[in-house]
C-alpha cells in the first residue's frame, strides 16, 4: 500500500518558498533597451566596472532581489556580468590574502569572453607596513616590492587562472611613513627591479595593462614616471582623498602618453584621508548617489575620451564610495561620455 501511495516516479514535495529562493543562484536585475543601447554608444576599448560586487543595496540596478552578502560574494559574479555597463571588475579581494590559478580560474568561469579583471596585487607586495585588524601599521613588511613574491604571489597565479581575461593588473602601494618618503629614489629603484620581473602580461594575456597606484602625492614625479616607462608599465589614476585631485595627477599620464588608460575612483574627497568608515556610514546600503561629483566625472570623461578616441585601452572602476553608489556611479560616467 505504501509503494502505491507513493510511486517511484511522484515528485518530491515542493520546497517552502524561503528554501526554493536560498538553492536558486542570483539573478540579474531586468535592463531595458536604453542600458544597452547606452553600451552601443561607448568606445569598444573602454571598460567601466566597480570594486568588488557583494552588495545587497544593488537590488534593482544589479540584482533582482535582495541577497546576502555571503551568497553574493560566492554567486553574484556570474549576474553581475549580464550588466550591459560592467564589462570589467577590480578584484580588491586579491589584495588581501593571495589567491591561487584555481581560484582565478574559477571568476573566469563565470563571466563573458569579452569581460576582463582589474586584480589588485597581494599587500603581502603591495604594502610597506605589516598591519592589524584596523588598518593601523605596525611593522616594516619585508615582502615589500620583492620580486620573486610579486612572481610567485601574483602574476604567475592571475596569468594561469584568468588567462586572457585579465585586464589590469594594479600594484596599490599602501600608504607610505614618512621616514621611508625621504629615499624615493631607492623606493623608485626597487619598485622598478620589481617590475622588471614580472613575466610580461600580454604573452599570455593579449592587451593585459600592468600599472600601479599610490597613496602619497611625493610619488608623483618625473622620475616616477620614468621608472613606470622603462618597466613597461602605466600609471593608475587614483581618485581618492589621500590624493591630489585628478587635474594634479594628469601631469603623471602625459608623460607615460600615448598609452592606455587605469583608473580607480574609490573615496569622494569630502571624507577626507580616513573617511572610509564616516563614507560608509553616510551612503548606508549604496544604493544612491547621495554625493554626486560631477568636475571629477566631467574631466575623468574627457581623459577616457581622449585615450579611446586615440585607440587605447580603458579600465575605469569606481567604489560605492566615490559618491555613494558604484553602479549609479558607472551609470553617470557612461551617460557624460555617450553625451560628449
């Protein structure tokens, strides 16, 4: 009677609705017509993304629902590349804690041929201080700018894992302590020793950038310039509040011309040198525009106008706290260019 009951072939019962939702992956948010034709209105060689993508306030720009951060950062990768405008992402996680080719390998599962990866390099090279839990340094790092780590840790990893998808790869330079700012000129000969060494990115990764970034001013220079030049490598326009405004970094990029372009836009200026956390407070589940910044997107247009038009390559991420929202953000930026 039993077997009768219940045949072999019957369903199985309907799973409560909660559970259903939690084994189903994350699902893109609906774009209409006017985001991709947006996208048709853009250079080919530009590609505007956000720093990371594990944010629940995205629902209805980036997701269709609310989601976990946790299922985001494992599952949301894969939605978040069906966005018409994100065509690349900065993996800040890779800055963190390295990340070995399996792991490369399996973002490049998730997304598109034609999408591409700005890493940011290991702070294990990246770093000049050893750092707690808040950020605070506490001892000189000795892996600073090696060589043979920026190898082992970094470029042979990303290259075996994300192959031709890497875009950019971003050495940010954590900010300096002044007793180490007085010898640039033995910094600049390390980080340049350092570069050097790396296999070269475009043998395994056609079109693949190698640039780097800074959070002190002292670093931009001449020399500094130089020493990216004969490294083969470019300068990583850095909109942060540790930095000078993008006009004062200008003068870095023309010296590198022609060539292409990497930018990060991660922290409006009102916040200050420290103001992650007073930013993060202030835009709550960045889902808003609360601080719109529209000189800095008018002359960061104009300089990805310039590059593409002159047919080089460009990578622009920006953070949820540049103005609030990464998404609305990338959203501005595309609307400015498609305007000219």
């Amino acid at each position: 009677m039993q077997d009768s009951l219940f045949p072999d072939d019957e369903p199985a019962p309907a799973a409560p609705a909660s559970a259903a939702r939690r084994a189903r992956g994350v699902e893109p948010a609906a774009h209409g017509a006017d985001l991709r034709l947006l996208r048709e209105a853009l250079p080919a060689s530009l590609r505007l993304g956000t720093s990371s993508w594990s944010y629940p306030g995205w629902v209805g720009s980036v997701w269709a629902q609310d989601y976990s951060t946790q299922k985001l950062a494992k599952q949301g990768l894969r939605a978040y590349a069906q966005h018409p405008l994100l065509r690349t992402v900065s993996l800040d996680r890779a800055f963190y804690q390295p990340l070995d080719a399996g792991q490369y390998a399996a973002y490049a599962q998730q997304v598109p041929d034609d999408f591409r990866f700005v890493v940011k390099a290991p702070g294990l090279v990246a770093d000049a201080l050893r750092r707690d839990e808040s950020g605070r340094g506490q001892e000189w790092n000795p892996g600073f700018l090696d060589p043979q780590l920026a190898v082992q840790l970094c470029a042979e990893p990303l290259l075996d894992g994300l192959r031709g998808k890497l875009g950019a790869l971003v050495f940010q330079l954590s900010p300096l302590p002044d007793a180490m700012l007085h010898d640039l000129p033995a910094l600049l000969q390390r980080l340049g020793a350092m570069l050097r060494a790396l296999p070269p990115l475009h043998e395994r990764a056609p079109g693949a950038v190698l640039a780097v970034e800074v959070r002190n001013a002292e670093w931009l220079s001449p020399a500094f310039a130089q020493t990216l030049r004969e490294a083969g490598a470019t300068y990583c326009l850095g909109l942060h509040a540790k930095m000078p405004p993008i006009e004062a970094q200008l003068p870095v990029l023309r010296a590198l011309w022609p060539g292409p372009l990497v930018c990060r836009w991660n922290l409006h200026r009102r916040h200050g040198v420290y103001g992650y956390e007073a930013a993060k407070r202030l835009y709550g589940d960045f889902n808003a525009l609360v601080d719109p910044d529209p000189e800095t997107r008018a002359t960061l247009a104009r300089v990805i106008a310039g590059t593409t038009t002159a047919g080089h390559a460009a990578y622009v991420t920006l953070g949820n706290k540049a103005e609030g929202s990464a998404p609305l953000s990338v959203l501005a930026l595309a609307e400015a260019l498609a305007a000219g």
